[in-house]
C-alpha cells in the first residue's frame, strides 16, 4: 500500500507468476522494499520478473540474489510488457549498495529496466550473465539517471548494448567494471543513443 515498508532479511521468494507487473514483488505508490539478505529467484511476469518498482516507489539492495526470473509478453500491450527481468523501475529510485541481480531473461533490460528513474550501483553490487532477446542484457536505460560508482556489469548477452543499452538521460561512470559482455550487433560493453 502507499507508504508501506517491506524489509526482507532473508528468506526465499521462488516460483511465483503474476499475470501483470512484478513476479516476485511488486512495489509501488510510495512504498519502500529494502533487500539485506535473501533470494527471489524463478518468479515470472510481464514487467519486472524478479522485482517491479513503480510510480515514486524506493528500492534498496543491500545484499542478496535477484537471479533466474524471467518475463514475458502481454499480448493486450506489446510495447509496455516483457521488460526487466531482474528488476524493473518506473518513476522511481533504485540504490544498489550490495547483492547480484544474474542469470535473468528478458526482451529489453534482462538484468535491470529503468525507465524515467534513478539507478546507482555502488561497491560491492554485480549485474552477470543475464540475457536480452533485444536491448540491455545487464541494464536498459530509457530517459533515466545511471551513476556507476562502483561494481561490476559482467557476461551479460543481447542484441545491442550488452552491458548497459542507454537510450536517454544522463549516465556516470565513476568507477566499477564493464567487461565480458557479447552483443550480436552493437556495444558490447555500452550502446548510447541518445542522452549523456
């Protein structure tokens, strides 16, 4: 609900399929899912298969596994559905200070999709071997805030922009590693089309 607080310690939230946004966990409205420990793995949905973040909603990853969810198609809305494999962020925060997001399956943002958001990596956080069927394999960015202070984005695979697809808005390298990432066609590493 709006405003709520969800802390997760530890624990597993494994198998679970939403018919919408969010396989996993979905927060929105305000709400804040703070992630110390634990693993979400092997959920499903059509937007953010591990984790959907929406609509002025924080995430904090402080530690912990976001790894193998996965999302797919809606066939009411193609173009907003099958993003964020990982995660997926809608006009909200998500801080990274700690944790893997890994092995996550998508068409754009297989590891993470965030679009008019704000996403910082810092210390101790990685982003591997996730697999886009298009944009993104680690992380998409449409019309958002990326500060890479530190961290890894690692092995990923897609079709463009391996590493980190970016498509609008501003986007710091600090510090931290991009490396191993494979595209078939453009940026293995980064693809930027547009923003700073």
């Amino acid at each position: 609900d709006s405003n709520s607080t969800f802390v997760m310690d530890g624990g597993t939230i494994k198998g679970n399929c939403a018919g919408a946004d969010g396989g996993g966990v979905e927060i929105y409205d305000g709400a804040t899912f703070t992630m110390n420990s634990g693993t979400i793995t092997s959920n499903d949905g059509i937007l953010g298969g591990g984790v959907d973040i929406s609509h002025g909603a924080t995430f904090i990853m402080n530690g912990g596994s976001i790894t193998s969810n996965s999302v797919k198609p809606d066939p009411s809305s193609y173009v907003l559905s099958n993003l964020g494999g990982g995660v997926d962020v809608y006009e909200s925060t998500f801080t990274m200070n700690g944790g893997t997001i890994s092995k996550n399956t998508g068409k754009r943002g297989a590891g993470a999709y965030i679009c008019s958001g704000t996403f910082t990596m810092n210390d101790g956080t990685t982003i591997a071997e996730n697999k886009a069927s298009s944009y993104g394999g680690g992380v998409y960015v449409d019309t958002s805030t990326i500060t890479m202070n530190s961290g890894t984005i690692s092995k990923n695979t897609a079709k463009d922009g391996a590493g980190v697809y970016f498509d609008g808005g501003t986007f710091a390298m600090n510090d931290g590693t991009i490396a191993e990432n494979k595209a078939s066609g453009y940026g293995g590493g980064v693809n930027i089309r547009y923003g700073t």
